[in-house]
C-alpha cells in the first residue's frame, strides 16, 4: 500500500533534508539537515516521530542550558495590523 498525501492527494513522494522550525510557547529552534518525505507535487512534508521527538528534547536541553545551539540569531517580529495600518 503506497503512501498518499493528506493535502493533494499525490502518491509521489522523494525523500529529502529540509530545515524545521520548531516552536514551544513563543520560542523556536530552527534545525537544518531534518529527514522527511516530501510530496512531490505540493510539498507537503512528513517526518517520522522519532525525528520529531529528537528535535524536541534538543529544544529543551538548549532552553535548560544543558546544551549550546551552534548558533543564534536575532529576528525582528511585528504585528500585521502595525504593517498595514
């Protein structure tokens, strides 16, 4: 049985290395190099759980200080109604 997407409905599918922004409660780890399967015609990504549940226990080694990012950036953050107000 082949895999279909859930949002094009395409059966055609390339494994890949994307980079994943993962975000908790206001804050995000942007991880490059993540392995996922991406629907050809959309792009739709699908990771395996274990790939997730990794990125998940690195964000909360990085946000208690047990482990340092290789590196942070500074982004600027605003609110829609301010850019078209």
């Amino acid at each position: 049985m082949s895999r279909k997407c859930s949002f094009c409905g395409s059966t055609d599918f390339r494994a890949a290395e994307v980079q994943y922004v993962y975000r908790n409660n206001g804050s995000m780890l942007i991880v490059n190099g993540v392995p996922c399967e991406e629907c050809t015609y959309c792009g739709e990504r699908y990771y395996e759980a274990d790939v997730l549940k990794k990125i998940e226990r690195e964000f909360e080694a990085i946000r208690s200080g047990k482990r340092r990012p290789q590196r942070e950036l500074t982004v600027p953050i605003d609110d829609y109604s301010r850019l078209v107000g």
